[in-house]
C-alpha cells in the first residue's frame, strides 16, 4: 500500500472489483511499454480509455476523467505528487508538470497500477503467474507489416507465467510419466485455449486416456473440486481448493485496503 496516500479520501472507488483492478494493471503496464514519457503524457489510458479490459473501460476512465475535472483537493494533490517523486526522476517530474491536467491522470493512472503491482509481488511465483495468466492479455496487437504478421503476437507477461505454472504442476503429475508439451497445453486450456485432446495426444506420442487423466489431474489442482458424497458405487470425493481460488482469495484480502477499490 502506498503510505503517502492510504489516508486521502479525494479518490473515487474507480473499480467495483478486484478483478478490474487486476485487468487495469496488468494491461495498464503492457501499454506504457516501450512509449516515450511524452507520448504517454500526450495520451494517458484514462483519456481513451486505452490500458483499460473489459466491457466496463470506457466507464471506469469516464470515472477517472469526472473524479480529476471536479477535484478540488490540495491535500490529495501534495501527496500524489509527493508520491511520483519517489518513483520518477526529477526531470522526469518536470515533464509531467507541464502535462498539466493529463499529467495528473497520469499520475494517478500510473499510482493505480503500482500500488495493484505491489501488491502482486507479495504472491509466491506461482501464486502470482496464476493471476497473471487468468487476467493478463495473452496476445498482444503487431503491425510489423510483414509476410507472416497475424496482426497479433504473444504476451511475454501471460507466456512467462504459463511456463511457470507448467513447470509447477509437476508436483500434481508426481508418480506419473508427464509429458512437457501435454502438461503445458492442458495448463493453458485451464487459462481458455482451446484444446484438442486427440491432437494433442497424437502430437506427444502418447494415449489420448493419459492425457485426459492428467488433465482432471492438473484441473483439480488449478480449479479444485467440490465435495461429492458417496453414492452407489462411487466413493466420496473431497473439496480441494484450487491453486488458483487460493490465489485470488490471498489477493483479494491484500488488494481490499486499497483506496481505489470496492462500492462506493
């Protein structure tokens, strides 16, 4: 939390839910990348509603917009930017005060996503690539112009995090013979790629039962399971918590003490 600013009450509850927040962030992040600090001062996300995922964007930059027209707060101004300098330089500082208003968005846009950030680097690794590859855009837009460009290319965020939670799930497959090319493909089908299990099973060179046996593998350990009480010749199934259900209630509990988050 970022302690120059927890006791401000000018900020308006800019996402209802954490999961926003996560989008926000995470997309927020991938679209400062590369860009000059004067093109991003030019346009920052909460003027165009860029950075922001979801059929709610254009509404949570709205509200971004309305909170800095009508913001008369001193108070919250001293701290926001006592706040920039300890993450930019000082003539780094200089460009953004005379960004005027947009300087400000940015700012706060730019304080959002990092308190978000913090928070994330809290997380085990992988606590933190579960998150990342449920909330992270897997492709990202490419216009190199060349032959082959499909118009879009791989995340490198939501790619590093899928070869982390695939290294992890060897630890679920333990006593089994797993397959890397399977156990990633069936770790990315959890996170919403489509999946053919008989290609798959073709592809790897092994039966297409193993490969659905290590996915209800891999998905109870990602996704849980409920309860199931014995029935017939069925035996009782326990709950099991998800990894990933783990993950999210830890950082929800975290993201809860952030100022910008939760109904007004």
């Amino acid at each position: 939390m970022d302690a120059t600013l927890e006791s401000s009450s000018s900020p308006e509850k800019l996402f209802r839910t954490t999961e926003e927040a996560l989008r926000f962030s995470l997309n927020y992040s991938l679209y400062q990348q590369g860009r000059a600090l004067a093109d991003r001062l030019a346009t920052p996300a909460g003027r165009k509603g860029k950075g922001l995922s979801g059929s709610d964007g254009a509404a949570q930059a709205g509200m971004l917009r309305r909170f800095f027209d009508g913001s008369t707060d001193a108070d919250y101004a001293r701290r926001l930017w006592a706040w920039a300098k300890t993450v930019f330089t000082k003539k780094e500082i200089e460009q953004i005060e005379a960004a005027d208003k947009n300087g400000i968005i940015f700012l706060e846009e730019a304080r959002r996503a990092h308190a978000v950030e913090q928070e994330l680097d809290q997380l085990t690794t992988v606590e933190r690539a579960v998150i990342v590859a449920r909330f992270a855009l897997r492709s990202l837009p490419c216009h190199c112009g060349r032959a082959c460009c499909a118009g879009h290319r791989p995340n490198p965020e939501w790619e590093a995090a899928i070869r982390d939670v695939t290294q992890a799930a060897l630890v679920s497959l333990s006593g089994h013979l797993s397959h890397a090319l399977v156990r990633r493909k069936l770790v990315e089908e959890v996170f919403g790629v489509k999946v053919n299990l008989q290609q798959l099973a073709d592809k790897a060179s092994v039966n297409k039962n193993t490969v659905t046996a290590h996915r209800k593998i891999i998905r109870v350990w990602l996704s849980g399971q409920k309860a199931q009480p014995a029935k017939g010749k069925r035996e009782a199934v326990l709950a099991v918590e998800g990894v990933e259900a783990a993950a999210r209630l830890k950082l929800d509990r975290m993201l809860s003490y952030l100022d910008f988050i939760g109904d007004e």
